[in-house]
C-alpha cells in the first residue's frame, strides 16, 4: 500500500506539469510556417532544394518547469523529382518529463497543374521519453522513489500527411502520430500505476501569398491542432514581406497568446527569425512569455538552377 501511494503521488506530480501545458503533448510553434515538416511528412522537398531548418522554443519563460523544444529538421527531393525524404529530431521538456522523437519522412509528389503539386507523406520513427523524478522537490528527501530517473522504452510510431502546394500556397492535413500509446508505467514491488498516454494529434495547415504591390507582399496562414482532451487550437499569423528581404508580422493563438514575428533572408539561401509571444490566458502573470528563433538554410546543388523566392 505505500508503495501504492508514493506511486500515486509521482504520477500526480507529472499530471500537474501536463494540466499546465493544457494537455500539450506535441510541442507547439509560433513560426509553423517555417517548421512545416514537424507536424507534416508530406512538406518534404516541396522547395525542390535540400533544406535545414533548426527551432528553438522557450515557452512561458520565469515558469518552473515550463516547455522547452528544440528541432532539427532536413529534407530534399530525390533524382527522379517525384519522391523525397526527410529526417526530423525533436527534443521536449515540460517539468520532470524529458521526450526526444526522431523520424524518419518520406514523400511522393505528384503534379495536379502545371504549378502546383499534391504530396502524399508518411512518418515513422520512435519515441523515447524520460522522467526525471529526481529533478522535483520533495518533501521527504530520504524518499527512494524521487531519487531515481524513470526511463521509458523507446516505442514507434508513424504517421501520414497530405500537403498540396505551388509557389503562391500550400493546405495540409496531417497526423504525425497515429498510434495511441501509454508513456509512462510507474512499477513496484507489487503494484502497476500507469498515467501518461500519448493522445493522437490532428493538423490543418494553410497559407498564401499575396502581392501588395513590387516590393511587398502578405502573406496569411493558419494551422489548426484538434486533440482529445483539450480544446481546439488555431493560430492565426499575418506576415509582411518587404523588398523579398525583410518578414514583420503578429500572430494571434484562441484564448492562449498574441505573438510578434521577424525574420530576414540574409541570402537567398539562408534565414533567421525571431518570435514573441504575449500570454493573453491565465499564466499571464505567472511568467515572462515565450521566445522562438529559427534558422534554415538551403543547399542547392545544381548551381545553374535559378533559386524561386522562398515564402513557406
């Protein structure tokens, strides 16, 4: 039996870091637009280049215990134009539980018109959580069980994405994972508690690009994240393109955030962005906001092919 409650009491503990995240199991961006193949397999080598975007994601700053993401993410077309492939790293930490996912994307592209193309993607790789008991307080410090670190075994998973795209826009439906699984299992002597089960996530994803006149253009986009257990999310983004150099744009995420973004193309190769987020919901007076900055490069390998402006 007190085995029973100490277990108790730890998974109660990771409940609370998962209540404050308001059911936040995948991590969420601000400049999505940007990360695309995070949350949509089928995004892979729609640039026709190979391209390396990093994010890094520090939510809700002067909260303990809040979320901190980082992602790496490359992808490319292949020879024959029609497939491509992909790698995505991702690195979350809410509180105590540390998850790292790695995947594997893989695309096949077919063209609709003679500028646009419809990308059937797929996603699989694995998940490995960690939980870091021994990062807590406790109130009895001569307690076993906050002394040591619960690993979980690394479980795959895979998903599927459909993203249709041109030069001037893009709609995606994805659900990078598909598989419904128990993360975490709490073990005694004599007793089983199992807690965190990861919930399948759903994507919609637009966008377009608008020219306001030579030298600016707007470009909206929207992604919509759906869950069971936690209300709809919709970011609404608006960005200015000025002189295909210089982004300034705001965001606005439902009961939950206003966000402010920049971001320069230093080359036509090579970008950095940077966002803010203003928390507009109840954590607002408990923390700092959020920072995001993104970096992304694109190789080309044929030197003669004349680059295409880069908007999503």
């Amino acid at each position: 039996m007190s085995n029973l409650i100490k277990h108790t009491l730890a998974l109660g503990a990771l409940l609370l870091f998962a209540q404050a995240a308001r059911a936040q199991q995948d991590p969420m961006y601000t400049m999505y637009f940007w990360n695309t193949m995070a949350v949509n397999p089928g995004y892979a080598g729609s640039a026709d280049l190979f391209t390396v975007s990093a994010l890094a994601r520090e939510q809700w700053v002067g909260l303990d215990g809040a979320p901190s993401t980082q992602t790496l993410t490359l992808h490319s077309p292949l020879p024959n134009q029609s497939l491509a492939v992909g790698l995505s790293a991702v690195h979350d930490k809410v509180g105590p539980v540390d998850n790292t996912l790695v995947y594997g994307d893989f695309a096949y592209r077919i063209r609709v018109t003679e500028n646009a193309r419809l990308s059937f993607g797929l996603k699989a790789g694995v998940d490995m959580m960690q939980v870091k008991l021994s990062s807590l307080q406790n109130v009895d410090a001569s307690d076993p069980l906050f002394a040591q670190d619960l690993a979980n075994k690394a479980k795959p998973n895979f998903g599927f994405g459909l993203y249709y795209f041109s030069s001037k826009g893009y709609f995606g439906l994805s659900a990078p994972k598909l598989i419904e699984q128990e993360r975490l299992q709490v073990e005694g002597n004599t007793d089983v508690v199992t807690g965190i089960t990861q919930r399948r996530h759903y994507f919609l994803i637009a966008g377009y690009v608008f020219e306001l006149g030579r030298s600016v253009k707007f470009r909206p986009s929207t992604l919509v994240k759906a869950v069971e257990g936690a209300p709809i999310s919709i970011d609404l983004t608006a960005m200015f393109l000025l002189n295909e150099r210089l982004w300034l744009g705001a965001a606005y995420r439902h009961e939950s955030s206003m966000s402010a973004i920049a971001a320069y193309n230093i080359t036509d190769q090579l970008r950095a962005g940077y966002a803010y987020d203003f928390t507009t919901g109840e954590l607002r007076t408990q923390q700092s906001g959020s920072h995001e900055i993104m970096l992304s490069y694109d190789l080309r390998f044929n030197k003669d092919k004349t680059l295409s402006p880069r908007y999503f």
